[in-house]
C-alpha cells in the first residue's frame, strides 16, 4: 500500500496502479476517455490531467496525465488545481470542435460518457467558429450502427476489437483530422463481441441498431437485474423495458464471471421476446379432434382449470434446461420425482452428470471466467468455445496474454501501460493447446493446434494423460500421437496454472471422461512437485442457460427422456406435461412421433412456438428470462437469481405459475421463493440456495429498491390513450424490486442494482462508484452461490471405452447466432445465422465429388439430408462437420453415416455461395509466434 | 365618546358614498366568452408542436420534454424514417395532468413543442383531455420561425447529406494523405 495526498487529503492506495485508476478507486471524479479498467492506459485523450507536486515545498507542480503516472508512494497531487482544471476544459473543448450537435437524435444520449465528461469539465459554449469534420458512414451488419462524425479518437474502439477480442475487421483508418475507425470496406462486424462497442466507445459513433429500432432513453428502461439465458455462462444482464416490450440487454458488472463484456448472442437475442413466433394464447384442441383442427384460445381461467381436469391421473413431466429451477421444480412437484425426466437428451444428461462427478472431486477446481483469463497454460479439448460459451473464449483469449504480464513484470513495466506491454511481448503469448475437429475462431492465438475426430481427440488426450502419469489405464484406441502429446504434456506440468476447458456439445461421455483422467493425472503431478495440494482448473461448457441446474436436480432423482417416450409411446400415462422444450431439438424425429402416437393428452409450457408444441392439445404461453424472477445454475455450478424486469401482457405467465395450484381470483398461490425454500430442505445439494433468499430479507424486506430510474418519464400518459385515470403500479409483494421510482435509490445490495447511475455518471461506466475498487468487486454484493461442494470422493481413473463410429466420422457444429434456440428467434441474430450445412476437407470433397457450395447427402439407415457443403482447409481428414441450425434435427443424423455427392444445378449453387458469404469462419493458420 | 359616535357616523356615510359611487363607475368583468381577452404571446397555455420552416415535422422524438416534465404528462416513441430522421411514433399528452409550466418548450432543443396563449381546453368527459400527435402537431412555425434542427445537426437525412449542414466541411476523403 501506498501512500497517496489528493488536494491535501490523503489516500491508501496500490502502488501498481495509475494515479486515475486509485483516483476512481477512491470514488473521486476524474474525466477520462481513453483509459479502460480491462485495457490499461495509452494516453491518447489527454483528459485525466492533474497536478502533481514534487514535494511538500514544491508550489508550481506540473501537470501530467494521471493514467500514465503511477500511484507511486508519496505522490502528491490536485485534481482541483486551476491551472490542471483550465487544462482539462481546454482538451474537452478541443475535442468537441467537430462534434456535430446531433445529442437528440442520438442513441447513447443521456447515457453519454462524452456528455458526463464534457459537464465534469466544464465546456459550455462553442467558440471555434471554422467549419467541422466530416465523414461517411459505414454500414456495419444487422447489429451496429455507425455515425462517425461523433468520433472523438480516443481509440477505445480499436483497442477492444482488435486487441483485445481478436477481431480484423475494424481498423483506425487515415491520418490526423481524417482518423477514421471502421472496416476497409462496408461490411458487417465479424466478431462475437462487437455488441460491446457500444459500451466502450464514450460516444455515439457505435450504437444498439437493435435499440434504435424501437428506442427509448435509458432513464426511460424499466431495469432488474437478470443473468443471460444464451448459454451456460450465467453472465449478468440488465434487459430494459418500455411500453411492455424489451428493447435492448446491456451488460451488468460481475467480478467473476462477465465483467465488462457480453457476447452477441446474448446482447441481441433478447429481440426473440418481441418475435411474432411468441407463444401469447393459451390453445386447446381436443383429444378426440381431427390433427388439424384448429386450437382454440381459452381465457386464463379456463386453461388453468382444463390444465386440472387433464392431469389428473397418472401423470408424466418432462423438464427442461433453459426453464428456471423454480420451474423445473414445480413440474416436479406436480407429477412426482419418479414421474420427472429430462428434458436433456440422454447422451448430454449423462455427460452433465458426468461432468457434476468430475468437478466435486478435491483438486479439480472449476475456474470462472475471470479464473480462466489467469491460466498460464490452456488445453481446449473438443469444445468450439467461441460459439457454445463465448465469453469463456473471450476470457481463454487474454489467458494467453499472461506471457506478455510476465514479461512486463520481470521488465518492471506497470501492466496498465499498455502500448508498451504489448510492444514487449510482440508475438509472445502464454500456451493455448486447441484439440477440435475444425479450425476455430481462436486459432489465431493457440500456440498449438490439433485437427482431429472425437476418436483421435480421445487418443491424443489419453496420450497426454500417459506422458504425465505413466500409472495410467493403457489407451485402447488404434491412433498415436506421442510426440504431439508429449509435447503438450509438458507445457501442462510448466504451468504454474494449468487449465483444461471442454464441453459437453459433443455429447461424447468418453471425451469427458478421457479429459477428467488427463485432469487427475495432472493433479497427482501437481501434487508431486509441490507441498501445497496445487488444484487443477477443468471446465466444461454448458449449452444451455440451466443445463447444469437440471442435471443437478436429475440427480436427485427422475427419469431419462428415452424413457419418458417410451412411456408415452406405450400410451401408459394418462397426460404429460412438457416444460418449455421442443423435443425434437432432442431426441430423434421417428422417437418422438412414435412417442405422440401414443396419443397421450398432451400439455406444452413454452415461449416460442416450435415443431413439437405445434402438436400439443393443451399449449400455455410461458414468460422469458426478462418476464419472470428464476434461478440459473451455471457451468461452475453457482446459482444466481435473475428479477422479473416486467410483467408480460396477457396471458403468458412464467411457467411454474402454471404448475403450482391457483386460485381463480387471486392467482397462482405458490411463489418461487417457496419452491426454492422447499428445495433447498428436501436436498442438501441445494441447501446453499437459501442464501440467495437471505438476501431477500433484512433491509431489503423493510424497503424497496425501484425498476424506474428516478427520472422514469410519462408515467401519467404511457397509457392514458387506453384509459385517462393511472391504473395503480404493479405490485410485487415477493421480490425486493418496486415496479415504480420509489424506493431506496442508493444501491443496498449491488445485485439489486437495475441499471448503473451515479450522479454525474449516466453511462454504464458508473459501475466504478459501485466496486470496491475499480475491477474489483461490487460493493455488498451477492455473486451467487455454489452448489457444487468440492467435497466429492478422489476417484480413480475412470475407463475410456471408445467404441469406434460405424460409417463416415462426423462431428457437430455450433454456431453463436443461431444454435440456441430461443436467441435465434430475435431478427439481428436471424440475419446472421445460416441455415443447416455440411462440412468437409479438400480431399473427402475430391473423393466424393462433390464442388464448393454444392449439395452434399447424408443418410442414415432412417434418414437422409441434402445439406450445402462447405469444402474447409482446415478440418480433420476424412470427417463431415454438421450444422444443424433449426432445420436438421440432430438426433436424426446419429447412428452409422454415409455421404454421397447430388448433382445440382447453379441456382442452387449460388443461392448456397450467397449463405456461405456471411459465415464467419477460421481457416487461417495461427500467427507465427 | 362624541368622538366615537361622530367617527362612526362619518365613516359609515363615506362607506355608503362610496358603493352609490361605484354604481357608475366602468365595469371591470369582462363578458367571456363574448368578450375574449387579449392574451400575451408569451403566455403558457395549450401545447403544440410545430413545423420547421421546411414543412417538416420538427420534433425528433427526443424525450427531452417527457423528462423534463414534473407531472410525467408526456409520452412519445422515436421512429426513424428510411433516410435517418427521426420522429415521434406517437405523441401523446395528457392534458388533464398538464400543469402548463412551460418547461417542455424549454427543454426542447429543436423549438417543436411550443406553448401558445389559448387556454380554452376544458371538457366535459376528461378521457378528451389527452390528445395525440394529429392534435397537437400544427402546419406552421409557431413562435420560432427560422431555426430548423437538421440543418444544424450533423445527423444525414433526406435532401441533406453529410457536409451539408451549416458549418460543415465536406466529407473527408479517409484514403486521401493530403494534409
């Protein structure tokens, strides 16, 4: 600790840290532009000018930029200094002189760091009278918009795109009053995280096109605190809401898990809310009715009651992992544990559960993300990191900048200097191992790749495995790749903090396995070299955004989905309930049809209209993540609560208000603290859930925290069209959010906090008066808790028993927009998706005679698809790769598989060529190191 | 106690003087409403929103109004037309709630929300008191004749491209390394 005197008061602060950064630390106000908590300093603003004095005699002082001086011990320094005051009104002044006056048509208004900075400075007036730069802009894909004229070269732009999320297509452009930040040519924004520029730039160059389309300012949001229900990731979100629709997701500060960043996906999925696919009705046909009849709409009432009246009896529910776990809870309750199943296809619920084994054992420490950025040594197996968890590869992505960290600390430069942390390391970068069938979008920062089928994956792992424990279980697989192996090996045992990232997407419980053996084998090294136990990081991605929730609720018991299709395929229960799932997305057409000839009455919960709810007799309108309050477990297994942001219109309800009993009048009589409560006694796997509803009581009982901003505009005329007299605001007895202004502004609780605003601070970069200390934690923060005790019995290696895939091998892809089903109703994402397509190497294409883009069939003994290929450099030999987007289902293509060409004509052709065009794909090799 | 009595006499006489005066003197009520008074230009009474000089619709759906409004009486949505300019989806005010303190007009950076002197709005049936944009939006300038938004502002619209705007240097040409 250091000691520092500002404007004669005086400071601890760290001394590895510039003087801006302990000055925001210390909840001062200091303008700044250029410097970014996870970016360092470069200097380019020169907005952050104080006076630093030499001594206590020294009375001149000189003016420095606090981002480029470190907190040294002793600095004596003045913010309020007239000469460091003048300097900064002049810079911000300097900087406005081409600004083109349009703040009311523009989007980032009122959550404007430039305007925050300009107030903080104090510029008012205009005095340069010469004309204003210009420039065109650029259109940058269904995502962001670009208005460049705001631009004030800071550079934030540039710095996060390209440095630090990898992205090519985004460059400073030109030279002195021309700098241009944008692609060379029009064109969309490639990279999964270019959501987040409108975060970082400090303007209005880019913002939310999906926002705009139906803006509102931010004091206007109605904001609860949410978690993303993309992926498994479990990031923390801040979804807005006007006039009863959603309109944007920001993101909301979590020390451990997202920080400052979101991917795409969960940035612009959110539209999936206001799709027309939305299931708003509730429907009812007939069991006895004709397949096509019509269903028809009932009132609340009447579904609550024809939902009674059908599940009496002997009764089945199917669960669902991107449900709730109050959901999936009350489905329980319903029918009986012994009557629960998955809802998780069998191949993917027995790898979760696999994957829950592996990460209680002692030693294997599951890594959140901010974990996974200090790794030193990172081995991905199998998993497309970048489009089943994306802020997991965002993260992977600056744990490969931990050699240039140490190269700068042994060269004592300051790791916030960045420009010249960079400038040292060049090209140096700590080990990133990546085994995967294609290349993958993190390729152009591995160390070392491996291009190979799960089989040969399965090989070089387990050889891995022998070269750093010789004890282990002898590989039955006919590959060898001992020098790769050896080599990754011993980049594993250097590490001072190894991780292993996998997934469960490729279903393969061998793949698992074989990766926590490698994790053991290198824990037993670990264990070896050093006194301290020394953990091992193993992670595994999750799909969905509860995967990990309903394989730790499969484990207290319930059923398999084969199994509930078989059951309904036998007609042997009297109704089942389906809880916000498309079946088909999970199991094998011919299973499911088999299953529905059962003709069991049949009741779907769900928000979006698919092919399986189509088909049920009874279809209830369930809310989205946005619509209701539920709890979330992520891969790490850590709980978090997400708020309701508003109550949905009509009909739609979340889904365990369905489930639980109702009362006519009043509603459904069971809230899902209760079902938590309740969940938390019957198992001591969840015992830690009550901690998330302590903090529901205590001050948070007594007073409430508001949802509108204290500035929350026309509240007397939102719906005085409909009815002159104000209707009385909701209201939420249950939750610590008030659907009002009123309530306690200041933040008790920062995971109570809707949306980031300080006084003087509009923009999300208020978060800093909220952390302890900047990129730390948030002040009285509730993170969520862990319901993976790390208690578990050591285990032995387990045995990997590969059985060898009949036909062609093949592998599945992800793709960021569009593999998850509810994202992929939003319209952005839907303009970046492409429909299902195969992939295949040069060489499998020459066999088989099949050109770029033409059709490829794939057939198994029950099915055939005629899918565009895509011909790759980079991809295993002698493998497809299928993407199976909303079209194919996947379960079909499981099973022995065989290629063969189609002829095709060029409409054909083209029309694929055209699809192609707008994949974003890897198929460079890595950058020289 | 004479004092008392003739004080209170001579008091009571200038009283009664003064109201048989009074009869004669000029009438001060004003017969509205067929007599209509003479309102300042500057006073606050019924709200409208007015046209650039242009013939376009000046406001830009901003929401400064909205958020400067202490009785919340104003609700509007931004829409932007195919070339870029926005523009309010609906405009609505709820007129019942109005307090007529002018700070919308003050708020409004592009002059379209104007108070005027007219103050005849009552009504019968108070859901008639919130009018919409076709209410409000009139085919004129109001008080401000001259100033039109667009032409200040560096956003590109329809009939005004980048550079265009008053004081504005032609786009820059990013591949030209001229100085």
């Amino acid at each position: 600790m250091a000691k520092i005197s500002v404007d004669g008061v005086e400071y601890e602060v760290n001394p590895a840290n510039n003087l801006l950064q302990e000055c925001l630390s210390q909840g001062l106000d200091l303008p700044y532009f250029c410097w970014h908590p996870c970016m360092g300093s470069v200097g380019a603003c020169r907005q952050c000018a104080v006076k630093q004095y030499r001594n206590a005699d020294d009375k001149t002082g000189t003016v420095v930029m606090a981002c480029m001086t470190p907190a040294s011990d002793g600095s004596i320094i003045s913010i309020n200094d007239k000469q460091a005051t003048d300097f900064r009104s002049h810079v911000i002044e300097s900087l406005m002189i081409s600004h083109p006056h349009d703040c009311p048509v523009c989007e980032e208004g009122g959550e404007c760091h430039l305007q925050d900075m300009t107030q903080m400075s104090g510029h008012n007036y205009r005095r340069y009278d010469f004309k204003k730069v210009t420039h065109r802009n650029q259109d940058l894909g269904p995502f962001i918009n670009h208005e460049m004229n705001r631009c004030i070269a800071c550079y934030r732009c540039v710095r996060f795109y390209d440095d630090y999320a990898g992205g090519t297509d985004l460059a400073a452009l030109g030279s002195h009053h021309h700098v241009y930040f944008g692609r060379h040519e029009e064109g969309t924004l490639e990279n999964e995280f270019s959501g987040n520029l409108v975060e970082v730039c400090p303007t209005g160059v880019f913002t939310d096109k999906t926002f705009s389309a139906h803006y509102t300012r931010k004091w206007d949001l109605q904001t609860a605190p949410s978690v993303c229900a993309g992926c498994g990731a479990g990031c923390n979100t801040t979804p807005g809401e006007r006039y009863g629709t959603l309109r944007r997701i920001v993101n909301r500060y979590h020390h451990d898990l997202n920080g400052y960043f979101l991917c795409d996906r969960g940035r612009f999925g959110y539209d999936a809310n206001n799709s027309t696919q939305r299931v708003v009705e509730t429907l009812f046909r007939h069991l006895q009715g004709e397949d096509g009849e019509v269903r028809k709409a009932l009132t609340s009432t009447e579904a609550a009651r024809q939902l009674d009246a059908m599940s009496s009896g002997e009764l089945i529910g199917i669960g669902s992992p991107r449900a709730s776990l109050e959901s999936n809870m009350a489905l329980r309750q319903r029918v009986g544990t012994q009557n629960f199943f998955s809802g998780m296809s069998d191949a993917q619920l027995s790898c979760a559960t696999e994957v829950i084994a592996l990460l209680q054992e002692p030693g294997l420490n599951c890594p959140d993300i901010r974990t996974l950025e200090q790794s030193d040594c990172v081995l991905v197996v199998n998993e497309d990191i970048t489009n089943t968890s994306a802020r997991m590869a965002l993260a992977l992505r600056q744990a490969t900048r931990n050699a240039a960290t140490a190269m700068a600390q042994s060269a004592r430069i300051p790791l916030w200097q960045d420009a010249a942390v960079r400038e040292l390391a060049q090209h140096s970068r700590s080990p990133l191992i990546i085994l995967s069938p294609q290349g993958t979008r993190l390729d152009d920062v591995a160390s070392d790749t491996f291009l190979g089928t799960v089989e040969q994956q399965i090989a070089l792992v387990e050889g891995i495995t022998y070269a750093i424990d010789a004890d282990c279980p002898a590989s039955t697989s006919s590959f060898n790749f001992d020098a790769q192996a050896a080599s990754i090996a011993k980049q594993l045992c250097a590490a001072t903090r190894p991780c292993i990232v996998s997934g469960i997407s490729a279903e393969s419980i061998e793949l698992i396995r074989a990766t926590g053996n490698l994790a053991r084998a290198l824990r037993e090294y670990r264990h070896r070299q050093s006194e301290v136990k020394l953990s091992v990081d193993l992670c595994f991605a999750m799909p969905e955004a509860n995967t990990m929730g309903l394989a730790l609720l499969m484990r207290e018991g319930g059923g398999s989905l084969s199994s509930a299709l078989s059951i309904l395929g036998k007609g042997a229960a009297d109704a089942a309930i389906v809880l916000e799932n498309d079946l088909y997305r999970r199991a094998a057409t011919e299973a499911i049809d088999a299953a529905l000839a059962g003709n069991t009455p049949m009741i779907a919960i769900d928000q979006l209209h698919n092919g399986f709810n189509a088909k049920a007799h009874l279809l209830l309108p369930a809310a989205s993540m946005a619509e209701q309050g539920g709890t979330w477990v992520n891969y790490e297994g850590r709980a978090q609560h997400s708020y309701q942001v508003f109550q949905p219109e009509g009909k739609i309800r979340a889904s365990y208000e369905w489930l639980v009993p109702s009362n006519p009048v009043s509603g459904p009589t069971v809230h899902g603290d209760t079902l938590l409560e309740e969940l938390a006694a019957e198992s001591a796997n969840f015992a830690p859930l009550l901690e998330l509803l302590s903090s529901r009581t205590g001050i948070a009982a007594l007073m409430k925290s508001p949802r509108q901003s204290h500035r929350y505009s026309g509240r007397t005329a939102m719906h005085a069209n409909e009815h002159v007299h104000e209707t009385k605001q909701a209201q939420d007895p249950h939750s610590p959010l008030s659907f009002s202004m009123e309530g306690m502004l200041l933040q008790k609780d920062a995971s109570l906090m809707s949306a980031a605003w300080a006084p003087a601070w509009n923009s999300n970069q208020a978060i800093s008066k909220f952390q302890e200390e900047i990129n730390g934690e948030l002040k009285q923060g509730n993170k969520g808790v862990h319901l993976l005790a790390r208690d578990g019995a050591q285990r032995p290696y387990s045995k990997v028993e590969y059985v060898a895939e009949e036909g062609i091998a093949k592998y599945f892809i992800d793709q960021l927009f569009g593999s998850e089903e509810i994202s992929a109703a939003s319209p952005a994402i839907q303009a970046r998706a492409v429909p299902a397509y195969a992939c295949i190497s040069h060489e499998l294409a020459q066999s088989l005679g099949v050109q770029q883009h033409g059709l490829l069939r794939l057939s198994t003994n029950r099915y055939s698809v005629e899918l565009p290929v895509l011909i790759r450099d980079r991809i295993a030999a002698q493998c497809v790769g299928i993407y199976c987007g909303s079209d194919v289902s996947r379960a079909d293509l499981t099973g022995k598989l065989s290629v063969a060409a189609v002829a095709q004509d060029s409409n054909v052709l083209a029309s694929s060529r055209a699809m192609f065009s707008s994949l974003v794909i890897n198929d460079t090799l890595p950058r020289e190191g | 106690m004479l004092r008392l009595i003739k004080d209170t006499l001579t008091t009571q006489v200038v009283t009664l003087w003064r109201v048989f005066v009074h009869a004669f003197a000029k009438t001060d009520t004003v017969e509205y409403p067929d007599v209509q008074p003479q309102m300042a230009a500057r006073w606050r009474g019924r709200i409208i929103l007015s046209r650039d000089p242009d013939g376009e619709e000046r406001c830009v759906a901003c929401n400064l109004c909205a958020v400067a409004c202490p009785v919340d009486c104003i609700a509007l949505q931004k829409a932007e037309d195919d070339e870029g300019r926005w523009y309010p989806e609906f405009f609505r005010i709820n007129f019942s709630r109005c307090i007529m303190c002018g700070f919308c007009e003050e708020a409004c950076p592009t002059n379209a929300i104007q108070l005027t002197p007219d103050f005849e709005m009552a009504e019968y049936v108070r859901q008639d008191m919130v009018w919409e944009k076709e209410d409000l939006l009139i085919n004129g300038t109001g008080k401000y004749h001259d100033y039109n938004f667009y032409r200040v502002a560096g956003k590109k619209i329809g009939g005004k491209d980048k550079g265009e705007a008053i004081n504005e240097a032609p786009p820059v040409n990013v591949r030209s390394l001229l100085p």
